[in-house]
C-alpha cells in the first residue's frame, strides 16, 4: 500500500511524455509497483483534466498515479471518483498531491476520453 504523504519522486525518475499530455510525465518503482507522476500545479483549464485523462489510462493493480495540482480538481473528481481509489493531502508549498489507486472491478469503467472541463 503506498503512503501519499512519504510519496516522492526519486531523482532517477524516468521522464515520458504521451500523446497528448502538455507537462512531462515521470514514472518510477515504488516497492513492487509503479508510480506515474505529473505536475500540473503551474497550468489552467483544460490542462489539468486533460492530463489527469491521460495519466488514468495507466492505472492497473501494478500502477499508480499522483497528480500535483494547485487545487482539488472538483470537475475531474467528479468524472471518476466511483472508479478509483483516490488519496489527497495538502503538499507544504500549499499545492495539492493526489493519489490515484486501481478500484477492482471499477476503474475498467471509466470513461477517459470525455477530458471536457467546466474549471
């Protein structure tokens, strides 16, 4: 089980950037599984929502997600919620980090490909 607020990302970090995805994307192994990582702390709507759909597309019983955001993102919240486990804290620069896990049974459901945002 991975602990969000011990959470970070390694120095040797392997750097990606998937079709799509307008900030770089970092993956690295936590224990057995992987984490995918993105920033998108410094970017406005869509940004965030778009790059949140990509990023999803990994999740797997193996992978997980963090997502740094300026804010709780409420519209991508409210898009998968039901589909993921989802683990959120307040990061000390006042940004928030959250964690997205593999739902069994729910998050091969979700549908990532409606990336709309209403802010």
């Amino acid at each position: 089980m991975l602990d969000i607020k011990s959470l970070e990302r390694p120095a040797d970090a392997k750097v990606f950037q998937p079709e799509g995805a307008t900030v770089p994307f970092y993956e690295y192994k936590v224990g057995e599984g992987r984490v995918i990582e993105f920033d998108t702390s410094e970017c406005g709507p869509p940004e965030p929502m778009v790059n949140a759909m990509i990023a999803l597309k990994y999740v797997d019983p193996n992978t997980a997600v963090v997502m740094i955001n300026h804010k709780k993102p409420m519209g991508l919240l409210g898009k998968i919620e039901e589909n993921y486990n989802i683990e959120d804290i307040k990061t000390d620069d006042g940004k928030v980090k959250l964690l997205f896990t593999y739902k069994e049974g729910e998050s091969e459901k979700a549908d990532l490909n409606d990336a709309a945002c209403a802010g």
